[in-house]
C-alpha cells in the first residue's frame, strides 16, 4: 500500500455533526492504523454558507473528541487560526489561484467548457425533463459554442460557470472500497459545474486538485457523494492524475430509518457532551455505527479501535443510532473511569442540579457522591435523578411497598437502635457508616433483608440503591435523624 493520506475536509457551515465526526474518525482511525497521515482541511468555497467561528467549532469539538489530525488548520489558545504541514494553504479559499490555473488546463485541452445559460433557463429546462419523465439535468447547450461566441460573450460580461466536459456514452469504471467495482455510463450523468459564477470553484473540482495536490491516498465520505464519483474519477483522468481510493461511508440514520436531522433531536458533538456522554463513550459508540469489529468486542478505547479498525469490516448498509445502546455504551465507559476524573467531570452537573454550592464545594464529598452512583449512571446529568433523595430534609416514599416495609414486628427497635449510636456521633466518618450495620445486628439479632431494607426506606424512600454505608455519610447526621424522627411519628402507632 502507498503511503496512507486521509484528509477530513469539512465546510464551515455551523455544528459538528455527529455523521461528520464518525467519517472524522474512521479517517483518524484508519491513517493511525496504517502509520499513515490525518489532515484537517476546511472546504469554504461555498461563500453563502458560511458562518463565522464554525471552523474553531469544528476543530475544537474534534479535539475533544480525541481526533487530532496531523496537518492542516489549527487554533492556538487564544483563538488564532494557524496552518500547519508542507502542502498547505488548507483552507480552500486561500487556493483560488491554484483552482484557476487548473481550470485553464481543462478549458485549453477542451475538457471543460463555458456555460452561460441563466438560471431561468435551466429550471425550464428540468421542469420540461421532469414532465418528460427524464431525471432532470443539464442538456449541453454551451457545449459546442464557438470560440467567436464565447468571446463574445466574455467581452459582454454575461455571467458563467465552468462545466466539465463528459464523454458522450461511456461507461466510467472505479472501485469503491466498502462496494467494490462500479460502472456508470455518461448518459446518467451531467456535465457538472467546476467553477461557479463568484469564481469560486465547486466542491467537485476544488476537493480533486487539492486531494491530487496534497496526495490524499484514501477519501472517506459519506455515501450520499457516491453519485459524484464517475465525475470526479474522470476529472482526475483528464488532468493526468491518478484517483484515490474512494470509500463511501454508509449514512447515520435515526431509528426511523431516516438521516439525522437537527429537526429529529440532538445530532451535534455537543449537544451529547452537554448531555454528559464522555468522548469515550461517544467514540465508541460512534465506531460501531457502520463498522464492526472481527470479535465480539464492544467496548474499546481510542488504542484498541486503532488496532482492530479495518476497512472490510466497514458496512454498505445505512447505521441505526440507538441512544439505547450509546447510553449503554457509555455506561460502561463511566464504570471503568477513575472517580477523580468523573468527579471533575460531574461537577458541572452537581453544581447545576444544587447538589453541592460553588462556595461551599467539598472535593471529597463531591467524589464519595459520584463513586456511589458510578455503577448507575449512563450519562453524567444522570447523576441529579440518582441522589436527588439526598438534597431533601422531608422524606418520599417511591411506592407503597416501601411503606410495608414498616409493618414488621423488629422496626421499633430497630429505628430506635439506629438513631441511638447516629446520636452518639459528633459527625458521621467513613469508619462509622460502614461498620454500624455489624453493631446493630449484634446488639438487635435483626439481619439481613429485615435490617438493610427498613434501614435504607428509613433514610432514602427507597427499598434499592448505591452503597447504603456511603448514603449514611453523604446524608450526614441531622438529616438522618430528621428521617428517623419522620418514620417513628409516621409509623410507629
């Protein structure tokens, strides 16, 4: 295999899309992979989509993500842009006079041509093919124009786009890395603009020289270009450069069936980061959206989808996003994680949801909280739901059952052991909550189901949770005693 050049080469539209970071990150998987190069490259030649600081977005957001790429356009820490690599510029508006020069070849070898047909003109002429029952597309009426006429044409100031030339009924042969090999006769197919009317080339011309250019060995895109590809083969072959190898990625598609769309919900990086996904999470769940590993695997971190990344393990068929499965994904990512770093990232979420008070943040507490609800969380703005019960003074109860639950015959003495050695406690220690369970079934013969149950509806509401030793010491001791007090007066006739 040639030396391996991927190139993620998104337009500076807005938000990272969560389809755009996959291709992102099958492109950064598969050059790591190989040994190969990742470039970041910023195709802005569409002047009337463009919004400002999207591309700081964009990188931003892929820097999060883990997916770094090796050469391109980068941000320092104060929000100024920078090129880095030997075959820059690597933003496309700053290429024009290369685009220009290789446009020129075209027009000079009679590869392409100028086309001065109005935008009036053109929707007549698909609205005739549509009622014809044809597939809509330009006729060639520029084709053939004279040297005299388009001259003349240019010393009038007629607006004109440059279009590729097709060859009459010919079949264009390529290979599709993911659909292997594909013939497309030119009769399915119209001349296609290169250079739009502002001077500006099109995506299809300006991605060809700069991949030729900056010696892209493999394209990943979505496969939504696929009918792009004949054309862009051939303008490769009549500029005397060879093709990359295309790989067309399948789409992202809501559970409907559908691609995603900001319309349907939540589709950019970051929104999910908002939510509490963690890159980890994220990245995996995303690799697995059109690839699948050669074993039965699941969770991988970034090192070990490197390793097992391939591209015949890339599916031809449209990926299904599951937030089922991607909160389950993460889940999983959470569990492994060191408690010190979720913490860090938890306290956004237990600031937001009044858990702990920026004033008053106890970095031990705040880290005794998220290791006790490590195990039940699968996105991070889970954690206010989980011990919501502990920011109460008053107890609620989650059902009826937990109110039968003092109905046996050993909670009176049980509740009045418990609030017993609670008050013997200046502050309830680590030491403490974990061994007062032994103490009292030592002292009261209640163990079991008949002392952790009542014990934990007695200070939760709840009859299932975390670590009900942790919960003890997250309550504190005036608040435990308050739900003591609650019970006895609610329950004890």
């Amino acid at each position: 295999m040639k030396d391996v050049r991927v190139r993620f080469a998104p337009s500076p539209t807005g938000y990272l899309h969560i389809g755009s970071l996959r291709t992102a990150l099958y492109d950064y998987l598969f050059a790591k992979k190989n040994k190969g190069s990742y470039i970041l490259r910023l195709e802005d030649t569409d002047q009337g989509r463009f919004v400002e600081d999207a591309a700081r977005n964009l990188v931003d957001w892929l820097r999060w993500a883990g997916v770094e790429h090796d050469e391109g356009l980068f941000f320092d820490e104060n929000g100024k842009a920078y090129e880095k690599g030997e075959y820059g510029p690597y933003i496309q508006s700053k290429r024009l006079d290369i685009y220009k020069e290789h446009i020129d070849k075209l027009l000079k070898s009679g590869d392409a041509y100028y086309c001065f047909c109005d935008k009036e003109r053109l929707n007549k002429v698909r609205e005739i093919q549509k009622q014809n029952g044809e597939t809509p597309k330009y006729d060639g009426h520029c084709r053939e124009l004279s040297k005299e006429e388009i001259e003349k044409n240019l010393k009038e100031g007629k607006p004109y786009v440059i279009r590729l030339k097709l060859p009459l009924d010919t079949d264009i042969v390529f290979k599709d890395a993911i659909r292997g090999e594909i013939t497309v006769n030119t009769r399915d197919l119209d001349d296609q603009v290169l250079m739009k009317s502002d001077g500006f080339p099109t995506y299809h011309f300006a991605a060809i020289v700069d991949d030729h250019l900056m010696k892209i060995s493999h394209v990943f895109r979505g496969e939504e270009w696929l009918p792009s590809a004949p054309k862009n083969i051939y303008t490769f072959k009549v500029l005397g450069w060879e093709a990359p190898e295309y790989v067309h990625l399948p789409t992202v598609l809501n559970k409907d069936r559908k691609k995603l769309s900001k319309r349907q919900g939540d589709v950019s990086v970051e929104d999910f980061a908002k939510q509490g996904y963690l890159k980890e999470g994220l990245v995996n769940y995303l690799a697995l959206v059109g690839w699948s590993p050669d074993s039965n695997q699941e969770i991988f971190n970034m090192e070990e989808l490197i390793e097992a990344f391939s591209l015949n393990r890339l599916s031809n068929t449209g990926g299904i996003f599951d937030r089922e499965k991607l909160n389950w994904v993460n889940g999983q990512h959470i569990k492994k994680m060191d408690v010190n770093e979720l913490t860090n990232l938890a306290k956004p979420y237990l600031l937001e949801g009044g858990l702990l008070k920026e004033d008053n943040y106890d970095d031990n507490y705040a880290k005794l909280l998220v290791q006790t609800v490590q195990e039940k969380i699968a996105v991070l703005s889970e954690i206010q739901g989980q011990v919501e019960f502990l920011l109460n003074d008053d107890l609620t109860f989650e059902n009826e059952e937990t109110k039968q639950i003092f109905e046996g015959e050993t909670i009176p003495l049980l509740m009045e052991t418990f609030k017993k050695h609670v008050l013997e406690q200046e502050v309830l220690s680590h030491e403490f909550c974990k061994g007062i369970f032994k103490v009292i079934q030592k002292e009261t013969g209640i163990k079991g189901k008949n002392l952790y149950m009542p014990l934990r509806a007695m200070v939760t509401g709840q009859l299932h949770g975390p670590d009900l030793g942790a919960i003890f010491e997250l309550l504190g001791k005036e608040k435990i005693i308050k739900r003591i007090d609650y019970c006895q007066k609610m329950f004890l006739k």
